[in-house]
C-alpha cells in the first residue's frame, strides 16, 4: 500500500452529549472515542493530523499523553469556515492520498480503513445501507456511480427515502483536495461548509467516485449518551469474543466488564459480574463472580467472589477470597480468605491473612507501609498500625493490634484480660419463670 496521509476530524462541540467532557473523549472501554481512530489510522500512516476546535487544549493534552508526537493537532478556523469541509482546510498532508475518519467513531475497523486506503479513484467513500436512515446523509447512486450526498437537513422527501447512507468516512485524492476545497460554499440549512459537496462537484467533473461498502456496526458515529452506551456494548461484545477466541474462559460474559487496556496471558476464567478495570495483566488465573480488578497484576492467582482489587496491587500465586480489598498490595504466596483490607502492604510466601485483618496505612496526612514477611500467621480481627515490619516466622494471635515490631518467631497478643461476672444477664433482664 502506498504511503496516505490522515485527517481526523474531531472539532464539533458534541452540544447532544450535554457533558462538559469534550465529546471525543468520552470513554467505550475504558477509551476515550477518539482513540480508537487514531489507532486505525497508525496502522496505515505516519502523517496523521487531528483536527481540534471545541476544547482545543484539552483534547491536545490527552493526545499527547497517549500518543506523544507520533499524531499532529491542528486548529479550524471556525469562525471562517465552520464544518466538515472547512476542517479539511485546515489540514497539510504529506501524502498524494488522504483519508478522512471522525473522532466519535469508537468502532471503527483498521482491517477496513486498510481496504478503504487501497482504493485508487479520485474519491471513494465508505456507505451502508440502513432501514432506517433518519440522521444520516443520503447517497445518490446511479449506475454505480456516486452522484451526490445529501444531507438529511438538505433533502427531499423523495431523498429521504433513499437507505444508502454516508458512513463519514474518505479516500481523496490529495489534488482533487486542492482543486475543489475553494469552491465549496455554504448553501445549505447549516450554512457550513460541507465536505459531502466535494463528491458533488467531482462527480460533475466526471471524476471517478466510487462507494466502498461497509458495515452500520464499524461506521457508527456516537452524538449521544445513549449512542455512546449502545457503541460500548458493541464493543464490550467484540471484545470479549476476541478474548474468548484466545482461550479466556468467560461465565455469562454479557454480564462482565473487560477495558479495552486489560491484558489476559494464558489460560483464564472470569465469571459473571466480573469487572477488570485500566492497564490489568491478568496471567493463568480465575477471576471469580463479581470481583473487581482496577490497573493491577494478577498471576496465577485466584481472586473472589466479590473482591475487590485496586490499583497497582500485585498478586501472584495467592488466594484472595470474598470481601477482601487490597490497594498498592504486593502478594507473593499468600491465603487472604475473607473480610480484610490490605493496602500498602507487602506480604510474603506461606503467610495466611485471618479474616478481618486491617492495615491501618493512613494516619489523617499520609499513608504508611506495613511489611509481613514469609510463613507468618495472622489470627482474625488484627489490625496493622503502619509503619511496622513482621518478619518471618511469626504468629499474631486473633484482636491484636501490633504498634512495633516483633522479633522472628515471636508470638504477638495485645488482648485486655477477659472478666466474667456471674449471674449478672439473670440481674439485669430478670430470671425467667
């Protein structure tokens, strides 16, 4: 495939979402929308310019962070030229070929960028055919020549009939760019400049303009919180196929949420309810009901039901059980059954948690480290005052609150004595008859 320039076109201020976030950066799968294009486009071009107005800084700043300099902002002059056409204006490819995608695509397939790219005509488009095509522009094709698009606003009654519709998505030929941008002017309800008039203007010029056929599901555009709802569980859906298809084993997968940065390695299981959140490894391990797993390492480990892993906890060859929480937690080898919390906490090989075992990490101003080393164990109801290290070979007796460290092989109790007071239950609610 020859070299292609590509423009993004991600300017509009997405005014149906009713959020103060930048419609593009609105998240499916833990991605903001505009990602996904940027993606598609990094598998076909090394010149790709996003074209920004509504919240320029803010979603210049996200780009950076995500892509570095591999992918260019520009700015549209908006107040001179408002629309798709004059967004293109803004834009210097490299390249004799220039794609055009959006930024509210989420869905959008590199296989069929890459097919769309491969295209020589002047122009060609990606369309489908939708039952109901209300919202989208109509394409005129005759003898199997696209004539014109028209958008919805535009159109006839006799038009608004037609279901080919534009998927928003081009191959240009970078001349025809130079040659027809300057005559396109905004007579229309918008009074925007259209880039669907170019295949007007080329399609008189008998230019060659030809349609690409493609799927509603990959060309859908998002303007909306339900739109946006309806793309992430298309794209949930895939997801999870693919992930499936690789050997992760999925119990009710409709029910589970996998982001689109979670990585599996080997063979998995994640049962229903599960929700694995960020940049999470997950290696050879189960992932049981309705656990949470947020920017985490899990490796051969087995998590749940209903546990809840927070960011950066690392845990390999452990059992963590129900209602446990671990956060910034290092778990080598380790049984943590039930009802605890373990945060800023590392824990070594062999050491069993007892259930309602607490490290106290935070203080009012900062958090703290608590250390437990290997074969240590931990009776129920403990609290860890951190800072403080246990080393190995130790045994803390159930409602201890440990303050200091212990010795090797120490047994740690801090219990007040217990007192019995005979008869007094008879005393105070009176003896029975």
């Amino acid at each position: 495939m020859k070299k292609v320039s590509v423009a993004i076109l991600a300017a509009g201020a997405g005014t149906r979402m009713k959020s103060q976030t930048p419609k593009v950066l609105h998240r499916v799968s833990g991605r903001a929308m505009l990602d996904y294009a940027v993606l598609a486009a990094l598998e076909i071009s090394d010149d790709i310019q996003i074209v920004l107005h509504h919240e320029f800084d803010a979603v210049k700043a996200h780009i950076e962070r995500e892509f570095g300099s591999r992918v260019a902002c520009v700015a549209q002059d908006f107040a001179r030229f408002p629309g798709t056409a004059g967004a293109i204006r803004a834009v210097l490819p490299r390249y004799e070929r220039v794609i055009v995608l959006n930024g509210d695509m989420p869905l959008i397939d590199g296989a069929f960028v890459k097919a769309l790219a491969s295209r020589g005509e002047d122009i060609a488009l990606a369309v489908f055919s939708c039952l109901e095509p209300s919202g989208y522009g109509r394409v005129v094709i005759k003898n199997d020549r696209v004539l014109k698009i028209v958008e919805e606003k535009d159109a006839s009654e006799a038009e608004k009939k037609i279901t080919t519709v534009n998927g928003g998505v081009y191959n240009f030929s970078r001349k025809l760019l130079e040659r027809y941008l300057l005559r396109i002017e905004a007579n229309n309800a918008q009074k925007e400049y259209y880039i669907t008039d170019l295949i007007a203007l080329a399609a008189a010029d008998n230019k060659s303009v030809s349609a690409v056929w493609g799927d509603e599901y990959i060309l859908m555009g998002v303007n909306s919180k339900e739109e946006l709802s309806k793309a992430e569980a298309y794209h949930q859906s895939s997801l999870k196929a693919k992930l499936m298809n690789a050997g992760v084993a999925m119990r009710l997968p409709e029910t589970i949420y996998i982001d689109a940065n979670a990585v599996f390695e080997g063979e998995c299981v994640v049962e229903n309810g599960a929700v694995i959140l960020g940049k999470t490894k997950i290696v050879r391990s189960v992932i049981k009901a309705h656990s949470v797993v947020e920017d985490s390492q899990i490796i051969d480990s087995d998590i749940g039901p209903m546990a809840h892993i927070r960011p950066n906890s690392e845990i390999k060859n452990t059992h963590i059980g129900n209602f446990v929480e671990t956060k910034k937690a290092k778990l080598s080898g380790v049984k943590a059954g039930h009802l605890s919390y373990l945060g800023d906490a590392t824990i070594g090989e062999g050491t069993n948690i007892g259930a309602g075992t607490i490290t106290c990490n935070f203080d009012g101003k900062g958090k703290s480290q608590t250390t437990i080393g290997k074969n240590v164990f931990i009776g129920s109801d403990t609290q860890f005052i951190a800072p403080v290290t246990i080393p190995d070979n130790v045994i803390i007796g159930a409602g201890t609150t440990v303050v200091k460290d212990p010795n090797e092989g120490d047994l740690v109790l801090s219990r007040s004595e217990q007192k019995s007071i005979a008869g007094f239950f008879f005393k105070f609610f009176g003896k029975k008859e």
